[in-house]
C-alpha cells in the first residue's frame, strides 16, 4: 500500500474529530446541566451562567442524599458481585467449550446467543411474580440473578474466543511435567487467558452498572434500588420543578467509575479484544 496522502490525512482527521464531537457532545451538556443553578436551567447556552455546586450537594448532602448514596452503594455492591460470578462461571463454561469435544457445544454458543438478544422486558412481569412468591424482591440477590442473564452469556461467547487462541501444547506440555488438568488450567491457561479475562470482566461490569429495566421494577425501597432506576425517583424542590441539574449530577458521578476504569486499564481492553480476534 502506498503512502497516505496530505489530503486524505487531513480528510481522517477531520472525519474522526466530528465522530469525537458527536459521541462527546451529550457527555460535555450533561456536564454543563449538572453545574447549572434551577434558574439558570432554561438558559439555552451550553455553559451555564455561573458555575454552582448546589446539584452536587443536593445528591451527596442535601435532600437527595438518602435517595442516591444507598443506591450508589447498591450498584457499586450488585455490579462487582454479577461481575465476578460471571466471569467464573464464563471460565470453565468457555473452557470447555474451546477444548473438549462433546455433543452440543454449538448449541450451547447459539443458546448463549439467544439469551444474550433476549428481550428483557419481556421476562420482567413473571420474574416480578416469581420474585414475590420466593422472597427475592427488593433484595440484592434479586437483581444478581437476572444480571447473570444479561453478562454470562457476553461473557461465555467472548472467554471462548480466547481460549481458542491458546495452544494445545501449552496445556499438554504441562501435564506432561506433572501438572494436573487443574493445576493445568488454573497455572497455565487462566494467566495466558488474562487479558481477555480482564476485558469480559469490564464488558459484564458496564451491562450490569447500565441496567434499568430490571433495577426500576424487581426493587421497590433502597436495599437493593441501583443509581439507574433511582433517578427515575428524584424529585424538585416543588412539584412544578423538573430535577434535570440533580439528575445530571448523579449521571456525572455514575458516569466516572467507568470513565476512570477505561482510562485505567485502555491497553488491556484493546489488548483482550485483539487477542480475541485475531486468529494466531
């Protein structure tokens, strides 16, 4: 191939800064609503007329507080939990999947498949009633279950892609030393396979930390309520006033351990998804 030219450069560069303003640009005014005062909220300008932390303090320290700080720690609490028995339970599922033979392996991948497109909304009227029955309404254990619904199969699909892309001798090589099919797995495969490890665990944190359908209608108090569905709780001052700053703010602040966690950890995402593409 040969050299890119001055002109089509310059026509990337342009094309990626608009795609960079397009996917910012609701960030950057949600931003600019949560710095807003209530007054200052009809002001058509995008940066606000001056800059106030009463959004902020409302949510963390003020009427808004018992609302939004039981439901972080819900999210935060229910989040790591789904995510961590996903990502187990997706390791041995994908490992056997990648180097066993045995009837069924598509099926179980399409199964997988199907699961993961499902529409959930459909399935949230009988689980709200079976929920009810067992006891498992409002309660943590209510929303990990169906979680796992919604990473565990995002997570087999892509831990299998993975454990494709190790070698077979890797595994034999060490069994032949001694190891067993364990020791094996757990010493040899498990580290190789970390990186997509790692991605699968973000991928299944973020479905879990953006799910709403299922955080708004299988709780109904603050013991397992997440920050999605408590939004939709926020009230104003009166009844004729909107939250939009408040809900901005908590956006904000939900927004920023995802933020952080990508920017943290960028090259091993990219990383494991490259990994996980690529045929060796």
């Amino acid at each position: 191939m040969g050299a890119i030219s001055g002109r089509e450069r310059a026509a990337w560069l342009i094309g990626g800064l608009v795609i960079f303003v397009y996917a910012l640009f609701p960030v950057a005014w949600i931003v600019s609503l949560s710095f807003k005062s209530p007054a200052d909220l009809t002001n058509k300008k995008f940066l606000p007329t001056s800059f106030t932390k009463v959004n902020y303090e409302q949510i963390l320290t003020g009427g808004a507080k018992d609302l939004f700080l039981p439901a972080l720690r819900n999210s935060i609490g229910i989040a790591l939990i789904a995510t961590f028995i996903s990502v187990i339970l997706a390791m041995f599922c994908a490992y056997a999947i990648a180097r066993l033979n045995f009837p069924g392996r598509r099926l179980i991948l399409t199964t997988a498949l199907a699961v993961s497109i499902f529409p959930v909304i459909s399935i949230v009227t009988p689980l709200f009633n079976l929920w009810r029955e067992i006891g498992l309404y409002d309660t943590w254990a209510g929303l990990i279950i169906p979680y796992l619904s919604l990473t565990l199969p995002i997570s087999i699909w892509t831990l299998s892609a993975f454990f494709r892309e190790i070698p077979w001798e890797m595994e034999q090589a060490a069994q032949v030393d001694g190891a067993t099919s364990w020791q094996a797995f757990r010493k040899v495969i498990v580290p190789l396979a970390a990186p997509g490890v790692f991605t699968t665990a973000i991928i299944a944190f973020f479905i879990a930390w953006n799910d709403f359908v299922y955080g708004i209608s299988l709780t109904s108090t603050n013991a397992a309520r997440p920050v999605p569905a408590a939004l939709a709780f926020f009230t104003g001052s009166s009844q004729f006033e909107e939250p939009t700053g408040a809900i901005s703010a908590a956006a904000v602040i939900v927004t920023i351990p995802v933020v952080v966690l990508v920017l943290l950890f960028q090259r091993r995402i990219v990383a494991g998804l490259t990994n996980g593409a690529v045929k060796g």
